[in-house]
C-alpha cells in the first residue's frame, strides 16, 4: 500500500530536532509534489509575544513551520534551524504541520486565566499557504477564537483564505477582527522569482475585493520593499493604484531586512538574477539586518504622497470593530513580528 510507509510506528528517519517537538509522522503526497509534511502534536498553542517586541498583538496562533511559498526573503528561515533543517530548500519544502493545534487552542482559550487578548495569525508562516489545503486547521482555529470572545488578526499571500470568509465574517459580528493581504511586488515576473510559491498579484486583488465583498476592511502590507527593484515611485504609484482600486481600507510600506540565514539565501538568488546589485546591497547592509536609517527616511518620504494621493490612510489597526487602543508598533518591530 503507498501509505503503509506513513504509519506513526514507521522508522522514516526523522531528525532529532523534529523528534523535540512532539514528531508522529512524515507526509509525501502525489497533489503536494515536493513537500514533505512533518506532523506533530504542538503542547502548546497561544505563543507570547515579548514586551519588547512593542507590536499592537501579544499572542500569536501559528499553525505551520516552514512555508511552501517559498519568498526568497523570508524573515521566519532561520526557524528551520531549531529543527535541524536548513533555512533554504527545506524552509520550502519540509513543512511542520501541529495536527492537534485546535485542540489544544480550545484548551488553552478556556482557562480562567485567559484574558481574551488580540491573537495574531500569520505572523511567522502563512497560514494559508498550500498545506492548510490539506490539513483545513484554519476554520477550527477561527472558531476556536470566535466562540471563546478573542478578537484575532490574520495576515496572508494566500487566496486560500477564500474558502473561511463566510465563517470569518460571522467571527467579526462577534469579536474585533483583522485582515491584512501581503502584496509587496506588482511586477508578476519578478514575483514569481522572487515567491515562487505564492498566487500571482493579480490574484490577491481579487482576494482584496472579495474580503470587501464581504463587509470586511482589509489592509495591505507593502512590505517588504525591494532596495532597487521595487523601490521606485513608478512601481509603488502602479501597485498602490491597484491596490485601491481593489477596494484596500489602509496600506502600511516599509523596506526589506535580511536576518540571519535569511540574508544569505537572499544575497545567493541576487547573485544568480541580479548579480549588479551584490555590491549596492552590500553596501546597504553592511551595518546589519535593516536598511540604513537614511534609506528609510528617503523610502517614507517616496511612499506617503503616493499612500495619500490613493486614499489608502486606513486606520493601522484594522479591526472591523472597535478595540481598546494598543501603542503603535514600530518599523522594527512591525519587520520582526509580520514577515
């Protein structure tokens, strides 16, 4: 049988680091061609934030580790190496799915103690990247989160998130919700080089219009912007443009950092598709993870007229109903904690 070799009692040489966080099983399917799911059960569910982080959330829900979207930029790479497995391919293709994560939410979410604070999903990896498909863990923890009275973000690439609008509608006449679609890249070349995985820009406008569709607000986060190849005005007035005509409440713009592994993964695909601008990288990142201070400031002052001339000054916060007002959350933390 092509599944016997997927039993929990299967020796398929997991790796210790996998074996650390609860492992059952490895996953290969024909429909999920190249991807591994790594099943486990989480003991935990409700992640804290620290303090420090000074991002307007302070628990996070995150379903998946790794992410088939595979963007080449991804701040979450580094993860991987907790687990034993590299932060490039695998980051891709070996999946870590917490096939009781629901569950143990429902647990969490029901203890005296919970203070029904704002949840945040989507902050590490997408989830609604392809395994969600498969493993449906979405709907359960919307549910989870409506029916327990927490208010709850989700920030995604994925036209998946389709499938749960009618029940994330119903959460929101219950609870302050969220929603936020990642679209940093116009260019659909330069896209698919850049998140192979990921539907096409087109795609998430049309995602964008169905979540106004659907009597919700929705923001966008332009981010991360490419230092010379998505940084322009003429790329940033195109894609804001589209973006409002798409029906987007609010944008939040800001640049790329490169941390850890992240920034060697990166730096490799530049070399290969634009290898003219190693050395202009280099030199902007010579000081560390983020863009230079100087960079910034010329990138807000680049974007803002473009965000106001679009009408896109939504609210940051974005909830579909009213909450108790959070501290802002700075440039830093915002790249720390949502990509």
């Amino acid at each position: 049988m092509r599944w016997a070799a997927q039993g929990v009692d299967v020796d398929d040489g997991a790796l210790p680091g996998l074996q650390r966080i609860g492992f059952v099983r490895s996953v290969r399917t024909p429909q999920f061609d190249g991807i591994t799911f790594h099943e486990v059960l989480c003991k935990s569910a409700l992640n804290k934030v620290p303090e420090v982080s000074m991002v307007p959330f302070k628990y996070t829900v995150n379903g998946y580790r790794g992410c088939s979207h595979a963007c080449r930029y991804c701040f979450a790479r580094p993860t991987h190496e907790y687990l034993d497995l590299d932060p490039g391919d695998d980051f891709d293709t070996q999946v870590v799915v917490k096939t009781n994560v629901v569950e143990v939410l429902r647990r969490e979410l029901s203890r005296r103690s919970w203070g029904r604070e704002t949840v945040a999903l989507g902050t590490n990896t997408d989830p609604y990247q392809r395994a969600e498909g498969r493993y449906a863990l979405m709907p359960g923890i919307i549910g989870a989160l409506a029916e327990s009275g927490t208010p709850f973000s989700i920030l995604t690439k994925g036209t998946l998130l389709r499938r749960d609008l009618p029940a994330i509608a119903a959460a929101a006449a219950e609870v302050p919700v969220s929603l936020s679609i990642s679209l940093a890249i116009g260019d659909a070349d330069l896209q698919r080089q850049l998140e192979p995985g990921t539907p096409t820009p087109h795609a998430r406008l049309q995602l964008i219009s169905a979540i106004r569709a659907a009597g919700l607000g929705c923001h966008v986060m332009v981010a991360p912007v490419l230092p010379y190849l998505t940084d322009s005005r003429e790329h940033l007035d195109m894609l804001l443009g589209q973006i409002a005509e798409a029906g987007a409440t609010g944008v939040t713009v800001f640049g790329l950092h490169l941390r850890g592994s992240t920034r060697g993964w990166f730096m490799s695909w530049l070399a290969t598709a634009y290898p003219e601008l190693v050395a202009p990288y280099r030199r902007l990142y010579r000081h560390g993870a983020y863009l230079p201070e100087e960079y910034r400031a010329e990138l807000r002052q680049r974007a803002a007229p473009l965000v106001a001339r679009h009408g896109l000054n939504g609210d940051d916060r974005r909830f579909s109903r009213p909450t108790t007002p959070q501290p802002a959350a700075t440039p830093q933390a915002l790249q720390e904690t949502l990509f």
